[in-house]
C-alpha cells in the first residue's frame, strides 16, 4: 500500500509535460481498459458523436464533460484489473494522473460556466447604459458553431434610435 501511495504523491505533484515517463512505467494501452464501466462507455460513443452533430456543434461543454469524466473514470478503473502489470507504484501513478487530468476538466468546465453566466447576466451599470429612455436598445448575440474557451461567446450591441 506504501508504493502505491507513493505513486500517487509523485503523480499528482509533478507536472507532466508531454515527454516520456521519467519512472518507466509501462502506459495503459487501450486493450487493458476492460473495466466493468467500459461497456457503457463504448455504447455511449455513437450517442456522443450523434448528439454534437445534430446540436450542429463541434463544442458542447456538458457534453464533453460527461463522456471524458467516463472515459477517465473507465481508465482509472481498469489500472486495477488483471491486465496491467506496472507495479503498485507505477498504478499509483497512472491513477493519479488520470484523476489530475480529470479533475483539471471540471475546474475548466466551472470556469467557463462562470464565464457564460457572466455573459448572460451582466452587470447593471452596463444594461442602463443600453436602456436609455427614448431609445430602442437592439442585442444580437452569435453563437458560433465552436463554443469553446477561444471562442466562447461574441456579442454585438447596436442601439438603435427612434
């Protein structure tokens, strides 16, 4: 149980930079994710991929939030099974990893949530700024097919006279 906590500890302090793994631990290839969740998550692909294409989106923050939670939860999972032979450090490891990369995911869908209610609801100084009396206040807000944090939400306020 120490090397496995261990393996978390060093997992979720040290930052992972794209490079090889500096502890050699052998990567969880897709054939060893077989956990008792990766059945629902492989039939809930189709559903996914369906989904963003009739919402017309490449972007859906709830969305892509549930199926990558899944996806990582299944990952995280399947460290345990019989088919992965790491090591109790190296599952530590991997374990964190996942659940860091998981949990940035969230932190990023709250911020953007944040973001987007902020959006919808601005401040009061600025809507009686564009409701004047006497004048006819117009707001058109695009809605790109890309919703993502590079391209969120655009807006154009336009007044116009009566």
């Amino acid at each position: 149980m120490g090397e496995f906590v261990a393996g978390i500890q060093t997992g979720v302090f040290i930052e992972d930079d794209g490079g090889p793994d500096p502890f050699s631990c052998p990567e969880l290839q897709p054939f060893m994710v077989r956990s008792s969740l990766h059945k629902y998550v492989g039939m809930s692909a189709p559903v996914y991929s369906t989904a963003k294409y009739v919402l017309g989106r490449t972007h859906v923050p709830t969305l892509d939030l549930a199926f990558e939670a899944a996806e990582g939860f299944d990952q995280a999972l399947s460290i345990f099974g019989s088919m992965y032979d790491g090591g109790e450090f190296c599952k530590g490891y991997l374990y964190s990893k996942i659940a860091t990369k998981t949990a940035m995911k969230f932190a990023t869908y709250f911020r953007l949530q944040a973001e987007y209610k902020r959006f919808y609801n601005p401040p009061e100084h600025i809507v009686e700024t564009f409701m004047k009396p006497g004048r006819r206040t117009m707001i058109i807000t695009h809605r790109g097919n890309d919703l993502g944090p590079e391209n969120s939400m655009k807006a154009l306020h336009g007044t116009l006279d009566n």
